[in-house]
C-alpha cells in the first residue's frame, strides 16, 4: 500500500519524535521509553540511579518521554535575559533544616531561579511502594506538578525534598531507588538524602551532595538535559556518586547558555 505524502510527513514525524525519545538516555540510563501523547507533549523523566538493582513487583512505570536536546557548547549569549525561573520547594514528610537552607541558598546561587518556601506535606499514601519500603518518585512528581499548575504563579517549578527513599523504574528494573528525578523539562521535580548521607565525608559534604542533586534535578525541569561538561552539575550521574561529587556548583558555558535561552524564551 502507498501511503499519501501527509501520512508519510507524519510517519517522519513519528520517526523523528522516536530518534527525540531514544537521544534522552545517555551513560548509564536506560533509553526512554514512549508513552501515550508523547510526541505531543515531549518531556522526559531523568533519573539519578543508584544502588543495586532490584527487581519487584510490578509497579507503576516512570514518566518517560523525549527530551528538547541541548546544544553543547553554544555560545553563551552576551548580556542574556535576566529571566528566571521560580521554585517553590516543598518538604515531602520529613527534610532536614540545614539541608534545606543548604539546597534554596545553592539554588539561588547556581542557576538564575528563585526560591518560595512551600508548605510541608504529609508523605503521600498513593506514592507508597510495599514490597521496597520506598516511595515512587514519578507519583510523587505527578503531585508536585499537579500542585504547581494549581499555583497562582505562572510556570512555577515545585521541588519536592524528602529524606525516604525514592525509586523509579528503569528499564526492566520495577523498582530502582534514585537520588533525585525530573521532567524535561517539567513542573515538578524530587530529590531524596536517603542515598546521599552513604559515605558523606561529614555533614558539609553531605548538605553539598543534597544542594548538587537539587541543582540537577531542577536543571531538568527547566528544560536541561544532560551534558558532557567537566564538573558541570548537569553531568549524567549514571549510577554513581561520582559526578555528584565531582560537581563544582556552577554550570558549564554549553548548560548555562541553553538554560538563559530557555528561559528567555518562556518569558517571552
Ligand atoms: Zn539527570
Ligand atoms: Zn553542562
């Protein structure tokens, strides 16, 4: 059968939003994996796996999708909008003061953002994963996202904080525990300290894992993928705790140019 030339432009289309999907999972990410509406609305979910894999019970799948791909080492622009971009962070359950402190100064240090103290929230039943004791960070992403298009503020990004454990599913793994997940670019975002307080070198260093995780996973939200830049805080954990600890808090010139774009353009 030949297919008309609208259905093939829309085959390409597909194509296309597939070759999006699969460009997402980098290093030791699983490739994304399409879901429904996707090549309408592309977003994808970024995790920051760590710890050994476990297989469980079925659960919920992650929100996956194509991810808008960066342009590495782009230019940054001269005298950029001075846009930026909101977060209101949200403590899920229970979250360190001083870690929050660390987390809303780093942020309003690292990227151009800033930071409203949300309310804390009980930790939610829905979200709850009985087999792993953990909570699933893609439901818990779909209630900050949910909360944060009810906020009053336009494009308010929420920043979920919790000391539980958190997982996601990654690839034939149902459930992976994580340091931190986001869309990209998205309206919610999670990070957890459960994983990050294992072989902290004092309590400084850890408050510095927690402030870089957060870096990252908002990064994403704002619409950052992932990058190749030494000791930029958009480098693929894949897995580990190295690049996290490797971070130097300040993105690259290809992350820190995309993100003024990104933002000039959503002020627009
Ligand atoms: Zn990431
Ligand atoms: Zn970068």
């Amino acid at each position: 059968m030949i297919r008309g030339r609208t259905e093939r432009r829309q085959a390409l289309g597909v194509i296309a939003a597939l070759a999006l999907l699969l460009a997402c999972g980098r290093g030791g990410e699983e490739a994304a994996r399409p879901v429904a509406a996707v090549a309408l609305a592309p977003e994808a979910a970024v995790a920051e796996v760590a710890g050994a894999a476990e297989v469980a019970a079925p659960a919920k799948t992650s929100p996956e999708g194509a991810a808008q791909l960066a342009e590495p080492g782009a230019a940054p622009t001269r005298g950029a909008s001075e846009a930026r971009g909101d977060i209101v962070t949200i403590v899920i359950g229970d979250f360190d003061e001083d870690l929050r402190d660390a987390v809303e100064a780093g942020l309003e240090a690292s990227l151009p953002v800033e930071i409203r103290r949300g309310p804390t929230w009980a930790l939610p039943k829905a979200a709850y994963y009985p087999p792993r004791r953990r909570y699933r960070a893609d439901t818990l992403i779909d209630l900050l996202s949910e909360a944060a298009t009810e906020d009053a503020a336009p494009g308010v990004r929420y920043l979920g904080l919790t000391s539980v454990d958190i997982s996601t599913t990654k690839g034939k793994h149902r459930d992976w525990g994580i340091f931190g997940l986001a869309f990209c670019p998205g309206r919610g975002a999670v990070i957890s300290s459960h994983r990050l307080r294992k072989g902290a070198k004092g309590r400084e260093h850890f408050a510095f894992r927690v402030t870089n995780t957060a870096i990252h996973e908002v990064g994403h939200s704002l619409g950052l993928d992932h990058c190749d830049e030494p000791r930029c805080p958009m480098q693929d954990a894949e897995g580990s705790i190295e690049t996290t600890d490797s971070s130097e808090q300040v993105l690259g010139p290809g992350c820190a140019a995309k993100l003024a774009e990104l933002l000039e353009g959503a002020a627009e």
